[in-house]
C-alpha cells in the first residue's frame, strides 16, 4: 500500500522561526514574520499542490484563523489539494456541522477532511462558552460523531444523550463522498473514541516503539467494535541535501531562544489537559542537551512550543528512511510541516518524495 502525504497551513502566521501555536504557550516563541493572508496560504497550497501532497492540515484555536472560513477561500484558489479542516465538537451542533461538511464537499468537487479535536485546555474550551472537562469533551464528542454519520448516511435523526440531544435531524442534501474523519487522542478516553467513530487515527511523531504500542491499543479495540481504521502521524520536517545542513538548520531554529523562556514555555506545558501533550513532554524532559530521542527523530521543537514537538531531521535520504520505518508499523498517512513552510515543502516535495516514489511507496495524486 502506498503512503498518503499532507501538508500544513499556517493559519496563525509563518516565519524562518518556531511560531508558537497550539495550547495558548507561546512564550519565547518568534513573532510571525509573514501574516496568514490568504495570499501567502494560496502560495502554500499551490507549492503542496504541485509537490504532490494529498491534502493540507488547518488547526483549529484562539490562537488561529477560523480553519472554515479560510479552507473555504482557499478551496477557490487550488484544483486537487484535499483541506483536512480542524473543528472542536461542542462549538457547533452536530446537525450544522454535518451540513457544512455536505456542502463544502460539493463546492470543493469532495476535497473535505475533517480533523476532529476534542479540546485539551479547559481554559481555553471556557473562552467559547465549554464548561465541560475532559472526559465529559471526549463523551460529546463520541455523541457528535455518532449524529454526524447517522446524518451523512442519510437517516433521520432523533437522539437523546448525555450531552447532545436533536429530534427529527435530517440533510436535505448528503455528502459525496463522505468526508473521512481524522482524530487524535492519547488517553484512554481518547482512544475509545478514536476506535469507535474514526477513520484514521492520528499520533503525534513519537519513537517508533511507543507508537508502534500505541497503534496495536487503537488497532485491538476497532476490532472489539467491529471496525478497521488507518492510522496517520503528525511531524515537523527538515530535510536537507546533506545530513550536516540538517541538524545544522534544526540547531538554528533554537537559536535565540533563552533558557528562561524555555522554563517558561516548558511550565505552561506542564500545566495542559492533554495525554498527548504530556506525552511530547517527556520525550525531552525539558533538556536542550538530548533532543535526538530516536535516529533523525529531534524533540527540539516541542521545547520552545505545544502541539506536535517532534520533527524528521536529517539528508532526504535518512528522511526517507525513517518514514518507510513508521510505515512498516501501519503509518499510512503522515501530516507534515516545516517552518517556513513554503520553503520547507520544497526541500521535502523535491528531495524525499522522488525517493519514496522509486521505492514504490508513493505517486504523485494527479497520476495515480
């Protein structure tokens, strides 16, 4: 089976710097030096169009741009690239949710994917009116999902749980095809959910053991429910002509970056909801000195900013390498990003993908 490659849309601004983004830290972080226009974006999917990736990642937060309202512009502006749209259950009834995915699949000619985030910081689910902690976010969530696709598979619709409850739902119109749904989840809630209602789910780019454990505990209770599910990871890239160029490029990104604001942004981590998070912490523990946890696997990243920390370092080769390896485990989808990420999706689109396209594990999607 051949491996599936999305890219990411910097929707809170691009730099030759780490952007804070993800779990409102961003202390020490860069400011963006080039805003999310819609301009510089369409520049980003047009480069991840023509590369050959599959589709682009758009996240969801306070810290962004509405991932809608901008995938929805840039649907406009691009011919193949699918937009795997980042949306929190809670914040939009499942029914309207449902519609819109309906109706943005037929305006894109069926480029929709949805990545669904339950939310890992309460503080920030209060801000739009979420009073609900953790595993009371994962239990709607699975309520959600299970009234997005009962409405997408065209039924009608009366439900009563423990947190959502609509009577006599219906679409007028049904989408084609039925968007696939991406979720991510490292706790024990999160994955029942995972297994229960999602196609594809998605790891942070932890060392290949622990995500080879990780897949095998989602992998046995899609079973239990009856289910087979893909399986995806999220990782930053910098890949380059020379293994030297590389980490060279990786020790740049850090640099600047005090040890003060480093505790800063490592303490404001430690205080996040999400099993994930934790997990991402952990890899590194804090330290600047032991950030290869893996070969070619650098947590440098997750230092200095939340969300996924973990990034492929090395010559397009090694690269390659690494990513046949995750693959080997079951990782069929890989959700990448590299700062900037224009230029970053070149480096990668023209040095790595050839690779995995004489390997036979890639084609480009326009001759496939």
């Amino acid at each position: 089976m051949t491996v599936t490659f999305h890219w990411f849309l910097p929707t809170y601004g691009d730099s030759r710097h780490v952007v804070g983004g993800g779990h409102d830290v961003t202390a020490g972080s860069k400011r963006e030096q080039r805003p999310a226009t819609v301009r510089y974006l369409t520049q980003i999917t047009a480069a991840a169009e023509q590369l050959g990736f599959d589709g682009a990642l758009t996240p969801a937060g306070a810290w962004c741009e509405d991932a809608w309202v901008t995938t929805a512009m840039l649907a406009r502006e691009t011919e193949r690239l699918k937009f795997m749209v980042a949306l929190r259950p809670g914040f939009v009834s499942p029914t309207l949710t449902a519609q819109m995915a309906a109706t943005f699949q037929r305006h894109s000619e069926g480029r929709l994917l949805l990545h669904v985030v339950t939310g890992g910081e309460s503080h920030e689910q209060r801000a739009y009116g979420d009073f609900l902690d953790k595993n009371a976010r994962y239990a709607r969530t699975g309520e959600f999902l299970e009234i997005v696709r009962r409405l997408w598979g065209g039924e009608s619709v009366d439900f009563s749980g423990s947190h959502l409850r609509v009577e006599g739902a219906r679409l007028g119109r049904l989408p084609d095809p039925v968007p696939s749904v991406y979720f991510g989840g490292s706790s024990p809630a999160g994955i029942e959910v995972a297994a229960r209602h999602s196609d594809v789910y998605l790891t942070f780019g932890e060392p290949p053991a622990q995500v080879a454990e990780k897949l095998a505990r989602v992998r046995a209770l899609a079973a239990r429910a009856g289910r087979r599910i893909r399986f995806g990871i999220r990782l930053h890239v910098i890949t380059r002509d020379t293994t030297e160029q590389a980490w060279a490029e990786a020790r740049r990104l850090l640099e600047g970056f005090t040890p003060e604001a480093i505790r800063s942004v490592q303490a404001g981590l430690r205080d996040s909801e999400s099993e994930g998070q934790h997990r991402m912490l952990a890899l590194h523990g804090g330290r600047a000195d032991a950030l290869e946890i893996a070969p070619n696997l650098w947590a440098g990243v997750g230092l200095v900013r939340g969300g996924a920390g973990t990034a492929l370092v090395g010559e397009h080769r090694e690269v390659a390498a690494r990513i046949i390896e995750y693959h080997r485990l079951g990782i069929d989808e890989f959700v990448l990003s590299g700062v900037p990420h224009l230029e970053e999706a070149y480096w990668f689109g023209e040095g790595v993908l050839p690779l995995l396209a004489q390997a036979g594990l890639w084609t480009h999607p326009s001759r496939s």
